[in-house]
C-alpha cells in the first residue's frame, strides 16, 4: 500500500502501489475525468483542506501516490565516469543512466548515499533530475559569469561551477545565512570553490555585478580617493585576519562599524576576481547601462515558494505536523506574500542580465499563481524581456505549461519532483 504523510500521521491510500504505466493512465483518467479514477481518487484519506487547495490549482491529487516509484538522483562528478562500478559497489547498488541528462543516475528511492565513501568524498551528490533540467536549460558556455540569486541549498550551485570548469565566475546569493553557508561547506567539499563568491543578501534587491566590470574602475578609484592603507582582500580564509579584527575592534569601541555588511560576503575563491580588490572597489554600485553591458551572462532565479510539488517535501510534515503545513503550503495570505517575492526576486535577477543574456526562472510548486500567473505579468511590464525555447528539452519527460515555452516536471509524467521552469532573455531597447 502506497503511503502518504499529512497530518501529522502516516496514512495509507485505499490504492495499491502502482508502476509508472500505471500512474501514467490514472493521471489521464483524473484530466480526462473519467468517473471510476475520480472516485478512486476522492477516496483518497487527503486532508479536505489540501484536496481544496490542488483543485483550487489544477493539481492532480494522484501524484502523491507516486512515492515508491519516483526514484532518487545523483551527479556524477565529471572526470569520475571510470569509477561507476566502484560506486555502485560503495552504495550497493546499480545506478540508472538518465538518457536526458548527462552525468545524472537514478537509483531506489529508499538508497542512502550520506554515509558511503563516494559522497563523503566528493564524488557524487544528491539532485533532483529535474533540478538539473533546470540548470541545464540556462546553456552554460565556457567563460561565463552566472548569477545564482537563491543558491541554498548549494546542488545547482555546485553543478553550475561543474559546468563551468576553471573559467568565468559564479556569485550565489541567499537571505538566510545558515543556508548559504552550507552552499559554502558543498563547493569547498567538491573542491569547486575557486571561481565561486557567496553573499548573504535579499535577491530581490542585490545589486552587485561581475567582477569583470570592476577592473574598469580599479585605476580610477586609486586616483580619487582610496586610502593608502585600505582593506584589500587576501587569499580567503574561514579566519578573519588579525589586523582586520583590531581594526573593527577599534571601529566598534568608536561605534563607527556596522556590524553587519549588506550585502555580507561570506566565502570567495582565488580565481573569483576578489582577491586584491579594496570593499569599495566590490561593493560599488554601477548604471543600468554598464549593467546591460557588463552584467550576468546567465542567472538562475530557483525562487522560494510552497514547495507542493515535492512529494518529499509534502512527506516531512509526518513530523512538523498538520498545521505547519496549513501555515506554509495552504494559508492564502503566505502564499500571496510569495507572489510577491517571487515578482521581485524575477525583475531584480532580469535587471542584473546582461543583454543577450537568458535567464531561468524555476519553483518546485505546481500552482499557477507562483508560476504562470508571476511570468505573464513579468511580460507584461517588461517589453526587454522574451520567452525561449529550451534547447533540447523536446526529449525531457516533461509537459508544457499554461503559457507555451514553459515546461512542467511532475512525479506522474517525469518519475522527478514537480518543478516549473521558464526562460528568457533580455532584449536590446532597440530590437524591441
């Protein structure tokens, strides 16, 4: 019997497990609205107030029986493709080859991979297919800078310095600084920091661009003004160096520090272009024009939301309890609230494009007010920016969304969690 956690409690469907043919035919009986799947499905022991919410959304309530046959993802570090049969022999057990995706394995849902020798040392990490889909859709190109504007928990983060190599940059961004700094423990644990710099910073208002741009203006605020004595950035270290804690030691006794930088700066790489610049040589701010310019070649905007199309995410309120739930997946003022945000942190990511540029716009909620309804009214106020096709995304086990060009990851069709992914570029003021 297929289970489902709600409510605080383990409950268990009236259904039997199902295969993902299986799956396949009763989400078409649920869209077709054939009577027999209806019934079946509104038999399901589903809290009211969800059931409400996913028809409120065009939700298939079916998707939460997929829980045994959705697999779990791994990446494979490039360069360890040798190595495949010692890691299946680590973990004990024999990876699937996702056809769609390069360098990502399927494995059973119930495989543990925290504890085997592969992940501990780098090797492999956990990531949803359809989370790579979305990176993968941003077409990293060798030299590019690329701005991830809600980076924690850090695996796209990684597999965006994955691509990348040892060329052009990555700057993450995240509000909570516990969050980032497990990004921070990831790229270091994968030794993929070196072109990486992470801020703790509201993505809907960061500001900061590449590095490339701030080498223009190096000479410049050398001759205007910056002290002889200013703080410039040495090779990172996770201790802040001595004359640097006597100096704000002594700026705290004379109430001239403030405490916390906005944006905070809290890991950078030796290639990252920060070392040797001074903070106001890195935290200067520049024109919309040098920003069209000299901005992000590609930004990921992966935005917070309710998270309703992780099934996994749906299963951990077993423990928090049904009123969390109520309180972060269904109650209507949060999720307006997150509308918001998302609105924001999509126009500030846009802004930060250069143009030319793409941009992704990605949530793992399978509602139409966090994701269509945020994207048409995006277009709608910004005449630079077109929707694209996502190169070669005819062969992903996906659907299109409401809008064309979007795609949509569910458990049912994709056997992932349910991911929403739009994208776009930035058109010159003159093509428009």
């Amino acid at each position: 019997m297929a289970n489902l956690i709600l409510l605080g409690l383990t409950l268990r469907t009236s259904l039997p497990v199902q295969s993902p043919i299986e799956l396949e035919q009763t989400a078409f009986n649920f869209h077709q609205g054939n009577p027999k799947s209806m019934e079946a499905i509104s038999n399901l022991p589903l809290p009211d107030a969800f059931l409400e919410f996913l028809n409120e959304n065009g939700i298939d309530p079916s998707i939460y029986t997929a829980t045994d046959s959705t697999p779990r993802y791994i990446r494979l570090k490039p360069g360890c493709e040798e190595q495949l049969e010692a890691i299946e022999a680590d973990i004990k057990c024999k990876l699937e080859k996702v056809e769609w995706l390069p360098n990502f394995y399927s494995l059973p849902p119930h495989i543990q991979i925290a504890s085997s020798k592969s992940y501990q040392e780098g090797k492999i990490y956990g990531i949803d297919a359809a989370s790579g889909a979305a990176v993968s859709a941003l077409n990293i190109s060798p030299g590019d800078h690329v701005l991830d504007l809600c980076a924690a928990p850090g695996a796209k983060l990684c597999m965006v310095l994955e691509l990348l190599g040892n060329s052009g940059s990555v700057t993450g961004v995240d509000v909570a600084k516990h969050r980032l700094a497990a990004c921070r423990t990831l790229v270091q644990k994968y030794k993929l920091g070196d072109n990486c710099r992470l801020f703790v910073a509201d993505g809907a208002s960061f500001s900061l661009i590449p590095i490339r741009v701030h080498s223009d203006f190096k000479s410049v605020n050398r001759e205007f003004g910056v002290e002889k004595d200013e703080f410039l950035f040495k090779e990172w270290t996770s201790r802040r160096p001595w004359k640097e804690r006597k100096r704000a030691n002594k700026e705290i006794k004379n109430g001239s520090l403030e405490l916390v930088q906005d944006p905070e700066l809290i890991y950078y790489g030796r290639c990252s272009g920060v070392v040797g610049m001074s903070k106001i040589e890195l935290f200067q701010t520049v024109s919309s024009h040098e920003i069209s310019q000299y901005g992000y070649d590609k930004v990921l905007v992966d935005a917070e939301c309710t998270h309703d199309g992780s099934i996994k995410h749906i299963q951990k309120f077993e423990n928090w309890g049904w009123s969390t739930m109520e309180r972060r997946v269904l109650d209507a003022e949060r999720t307006d609230d997150l509308t918001v945000l998302q609105f924001r942190l999509l126009t500030n990511g846009f802004k930060l494009l250069r143009v030319g540029g793409n941009l992704v716009y990605s949530t793992c909620s399978l509602t139409h007010a966090q994701n269509e309804d945020v994207v048409e009214r995006f277009l709608s106020l910004n005449p630079c920016a077109e929707l694209l096709v996502i190169d070669g995304s005819e062969s992903w086990p996906c659907k299109s969304g409401r809008i064309p060009k979007t795609l949509r990851f569910d458990p049912l069709t994709s056997r992932t969690s349910g991911l929403f992914v739009a994208k776009f570029t930035k058109l010159a003021k003159d093509n428009i």
